[in-house]
C-alpha cells in the first residue's frame, strides 16, 4: 500500500503519469455492477493450485520470487496434475538496478490478442499488485494472450519507495519524448539519459518481442482515467464504467519519457493507458477491476475498436 510519507505528498499530485492524449473530458459516473456479466464463465474448471503457490508470492518482497526461478526461460507448469489450466509459462524478463529479478507471467490463448498488465512501476504505488493477483488465477477468455507484468519496479516495492535502485523515476525515463528533469533526489527524476535504467531496457525488449496491442498500467492515487480520443478512447470509458472511476484529465506532473505513451507511439496501434486507483483497493474492489480488464480485452478481441 503507498504510505503518506512526506515525500509523497508532492508524489500525489503527480502519481498521475498521463498520456498527453487529453481531449474532451467525458465525466462518466458510470454503474459499478455488471463487471462479471461478459467473463466469469469460460474456463470454470481450472484452480491451479500449483499455480497459486507458486505466484501468490508477488505479495511478499521480490527477494521470495527469485528464488524459485531458473534465471532466464519459461518454465512450464509442473505439477497441475488434472487441472486444465491456461498457464503458459513465466519468465524472468531482466534485472533490477538492485538486482532484483523482473517477472513476467503469461496465460491465456497463444497466439491470441496480446494483453499486457504492468502492476507497478512506482514502488509505492501497489495497488495495482491486487489486481494482477486477481488475473493469475481467474478464468481468461479464450483469445487473450495475457501477460501479467507484477513488478516492473521491484526494488521500488522492495523499498516502498517511487524509484528504482538508481532513484530514477522509470516512469519518465523511457525514450520517447524523454528529457531531464531534476537529479538524483528528485521525485520526477529521469535518469542519466533515454533508458538510461535496466528495469527499461528490459520493459522495451519484452514489448519489441511480444507486441501488446493493449497495455495497462496501475498508478495512486488520483481515482481517474484520463481521457483519450485515440483508439482506446472506448476502452478507457468502458474500464471507467466498470469500475466507478471517473474520466478525467490528469496533471501535476512533468509527462515526458512517459512508459505508457512509449508504448504507444512505438507500436502503432498499440493501445495503453494508466489507471489511477485511489489510496486503497479492496479484494472485492480488485476482482471488478481484473474483470474489467479482461472486459476491455474482449472488446479487443471482438474487434470492437
Ligand atoms: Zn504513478
């Protein structure tokens, strides 16, 4: 959970690392009720309860994860014995400035519509762990290619802090549009240069090789989507609508070298966008938000955008 440290007061404001893509506000107080209505029932059967233990570990710090890994490849689900699940592997996607893995899991449909979920990239931003929680076991519908990017940032969780092991902000060091801002201290602070960091490196290898066409991100704690009048315009209001948030602009903060806007204007058409959680999620508020996500992932598939 992102404590109110000092520091973070001037975090909150800025949490918000939004997309530039602002047009029309649409504010759209939508009905929070019928997240389950199109997913919940495609693969019932499944509970990997290998599954399970071996990922719940996300919650704990990342040292725990690492241990259980082999260092580079997908390991292929051992132990599910008469459990037919959609589990296609995990993988360790590079390694922290602290040294911490980066790990990526990958169920769903091969070869489907590619969807990227990145928890966290502020470390003190975590909610966002609950609902990548929420994805690992729940049933996907057939056609989601689903990448489940837990901890883009593990030494920020591991510290609680917004920064990586280098106190750069990896949310303004990606390439596209990337400019200094500030120094070493500095809460917006970009890094020595473009990518400068390893925990983006290996994001941008990790999209160059798996394409995303929808990716989505996890911030605190601003409570809002910001509005896009791009491809993903629908998608954003129709997540809004599913989980209460509303559609509203977001500012505050210095948007350059910004993850989700790399991922965009370097994979046209690829579509990704932030969601601003509020200052807590809930378990129950977590599952509306994973189903609202495979949702808007369906839309995707069904070509509705
Ligand atoms: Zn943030």
């Amino acid at each position: 959970m992102k404590r109110l440290a000092g520091v973070l007061a001037a975090g909150l404001l800025a949490a918000g690392c939004s997309s530039g893509a602002t047009s029309v506000a649409a504010p759209s107080s939508a009905p929070t009720s019928t997240a389950s209505t199109t997913t919940a029932a495609v693969v019932s059967t499944t509970t990997s309860t290998a599954l399970a233990t071996t990922t719940s570990t996300t919650v704990a710090p990342s040292t725990t994860t690492s241990t259980t890994l082999a260092p580079t490849t997908t390991a292929a689900p051992t132990t599910t014995a008469g459990s037919t699940n959609d589990f296609l592997g995990e993988e360790v996607l590079g390694t922290s400035a602290g040294g911490r893995p980066i790990i990526a899991m990958h169920r769903g449909t091969a070869g489907g519509t590619v969807v990227l979920v990145v928890g966290v990239i502020h470390g003190n931003e975590n909610a966002g762990l609950g609902i990548v929680d929420q994805l690992r076991t729940m049933p996907i519908p057939p056609g989601i290619d689903l990448w489940l990017l837990a901890e883009m940032n593990p030494d920020g969780v591991a510290n609680d802090v917004r920064h990586n092991g280098n106190g750069v902000d990896l949310n303004r060091n990606f390439p596209h549009d990337w400019t200094q801002i500030g120094e070493p201290g500095y809460w917006e602070y970009s890094g020595t240069g473009p990518a400068s960091e390893p925990e983006t490196q290996a994001f941008m290898a990790f999209v160059d090789r798996v394409q995303p066409e929808l990716t989505l991100w996890y911030h605190q704690d601003l409570y809002r989507i910001s509005p896009s009048s791009r491809r993903d315009g629908p998608l954003r209001v129709r997540y809004a609508e599913l989980t209460g948030l509303p559609v509203l602009s977001v500012s505050g903060g210095t948007y350059t070298g910004v993850a989700a806007t790399w991922v965009r204007n370097t994979h046209t058409p690829a579509m990704s966008f932030i969601v601003e959680l509020g200052p807590t999620l809930s378990g129950a508020e977590a599952a509306v938000h994973a189903q609202a996500v495979l949702a808007i992932s369906q839309m995707v598939v069904d070509g509705e955008v």
